[in-house]
C-alpha cells in the first residue's frame, strides 16, 4: 500500500497542515513585539514599554543636571583671575574675568601649605580606613549575633543616635570630656596627675578627629551591614551548623561572604572620598590646634576662596581634587572588578 493510501484518524484528517515559516519572519506569535538580531527589543518599544517609570525620575534627573552637573560650567574660573565684583550676574563675571591659563595650577605646585593640606588629608584618610571603616562592620556582627530583637533594636538605637548630632554638638561633648577643664582633666588633677591635652594637641589631633568620627557615624555604617545580613537566609546557617561549623566558623563561611559585595561597594565609595575628610568639623577646631596640623584641602580651598578672595586659586585646588577622586574611584572599582565583585557599576 502506498503512503497516500495510508488511512488516518479523524482528528488527524481534519488538524490543519502547519506551513514552515520563512527564513525572513520573525518567529513567535503575530503580536509578539518585534526584536533585533540579538534578541533586544527596539528603542521604541522600551521607551513605550518604561514612558511611565522615565516620567518619574524627570524630577531627579532634573535636580541632577541642576545642582550637580551645571556647577561643572564654573569650574573655568580656575583658568581665570576671577573678580566677582565686574557685575552683579555671576555669569556676566565669569565672561567677563581675564583669562589667565595655567597660572593657578602654577602657583599651586608651588606652595608649601597646599602640600601640607595634602599631607594632612592623606594621613587623616588613612587613619580614619583603618581604625574607622571596620568598626561599623564589626559593630553589626556584634549586634546581629544577639539573640533578643528587644536588646538588639535598643543597642542598635542607642549607637545611631549620635548620626543626628551637629559637629557642634559632637566637639561640644568632646571638649567637656577630654578638654583642658573636662571631666577627665579633673579627675586626674584630684588624684595628683596633670590634665588632659588632647583637644589642643596637634600631635594627636588626627586621632581625635577619628574618635569623633566613630562615635557620630559608625551607627549609619551599621543599618547598611544590617539590612546585608538580612538578607541571607537563615537555611545557610542551619546547614553548617549540621555539618558541625562552629560560630566562628559559620561567621566565617557565611556572614562575611554575604557582607563582601556591600563591604566592596562602600570601599570603593569612600577610597573615592578619601580627598573629603569631614570640613565642618575640622574647620570648627582649626584655630585649636593651628593650620599646620589641621589644614586639609577642603578648609585650604575655603580659607583662600572665602577668607583670601582669591577664587581662582581655589577653584584650581578644588579642580585638582575632584579629578583626583574621580581617578580614585575609577581605580577602586577597577579593583573590586579584579576581585571578582560589582562593584559601583559592572563591566
């Protein structure tokens, strides 16, 4: 019997016969949107799909190009002996400012207190990665390890407090304490000792500047190694406890491993802030301990643009560091990227 006698069900006979789709159509439904020869679909089809979503952040991105990127225009005052009295429009004084190419940045390699400021902003980064950045770190393990949500929530109360504090308020309680005539300086005195110098000596005054730091703001470093470790389920734990990992060890193989990808993140946040080391709250005590010890570059570019009238001049300053933070972060992240970890962004 040939093949086209070959009889067939009913269902058979009456299915209809799918004809092969040409190598040009799209495959997929008719209605399915259309995608390029990646599989991406079209600018249009985006921004008709997401019009609602880029609607809501208009404001944002407003506010952005407003306050952060439009700024950027001002940075040719630094090529410029600035004199904002030519007109009473700031843009007028800008245009009309004589243009002085690189003589500020000139000047600037010259002078020794910009180095000093350099010197001092650099040791204070340093001091403040080392003693500071994993107190927060160490602070939420500590907290997370507690058993009751009560004792943990007043703990992690008591140590965000300080964040809401002004530098006023921080260096007020400092001064009482550890002051030439605080609580400390006192005591000792009573029992035959010499006072404290701790707010007047710049040989420790970048310690102190750390130790104020730690006590206002390791409690906002601690929410965001909370919420990390919020995140890990609680199944990871159960397991290596069965597979008999002690509580060190389950720190070890557990907790850190979920808190690196965070602890990576901010690294590379602050190594690209490590040029802005706290402005109020050392130019609050710079008259205590004098420039040498306490000039950093953000309280040189405020002292010579604000205090000097010498714009130019700090505009440079502040040009140099910004594209030396910028080169900072772009480094840092080239790193974390190295070490296998995201990062502020992905390759």
């Amino acid at each position: 019997m040939s093949h086209s006698t070959v009889p067939r069900s009913k269902a058979e006979a009456t299915k209809p016969v799918e004809k092969p789709a040409a190598s040009g159509d799209a495959a997929g439904p008719p209605d399915a949107p259309r995608r390029g020869k990646r599989g991406k679909l079209s600018l249009r089809l985006r921004y008709r799909r997401d019009r609602v979503l880029l609607l809501m952040t208009l404001p944002a991105v407003a506010l952005v190009l407003v306050f952060n990127y439009l700024p950027i225009l001002g940075n040719v005052v630094a090529f410029q002996d600035y004199d904002p009295y030519i007109s009473d429009n700031g843009v007028a004084s800008m245009l009309n400012s004589p243009m002085v190419g690189l003589e500020n940045f000139q000047r600037i390699l010259e002078d020794s207190a910009f180095w000093n400021a350099l010197k001092n902003t650099l040791v204070l980064f340093f001091l403040q990665l080392v003693l500071f950045f994993p107190i927060p770190i160490l602070l939420a393990l500590l907290i997370n390890s507690v058993v009751r949500p009560r004792v943990r929530a007043v703990a992690q109360a008591v140590l965000y407090l300080p964040h809401f504090f002004s530098w006023v308020l921080v260096i007020a309680v400092f001064q009482q304490m550890f002051g030439g005539a605080g609580i400390f300086s006192q005591l000792l005195r009573q029992n035959g000792h010499d006072g404290l110098e701790v707010m007047t000596n710049p040989d420790t005054f970048m310690f102190l500047l750390t130790a104020q730091s730690v006590w206002k703001d390791a409690g906002w470093g601690i929410i965001v190694f909370l919420a990390a470790l919020a995140s890990v389920s609680p199944d990871l734990y159960e397991a290596a406890a069965m597979d008999g990992a002690g509580r060190r060890r389950r720190m070890w193989h557990v907790t850190l491993p979920a808190l690196r990808p965070v602890i990576a993140l901010l690294l590379v946040l602050r190594v690209g802030d490590a040029l802005t080391v706290g402005f109020e709250q050392i130019l609050l005590q710079r008259d205590a301990v004098g420039p040498g010890a306490s000039e950093v570059l953000d309280t040189f570019v405020w002292w010579n643009g604000v205090r000097n009238q010498d714009f130019g001049y700090a505009a440079a300053a502040g040009l140099i560091k910004g594209v030396v933070s910028l080169g900072l972060v772009l480094a840092a992240n080239k790193v974390a990227h190295l070490m296998g970890e995201q990062g502020v962004y992905k390759k």
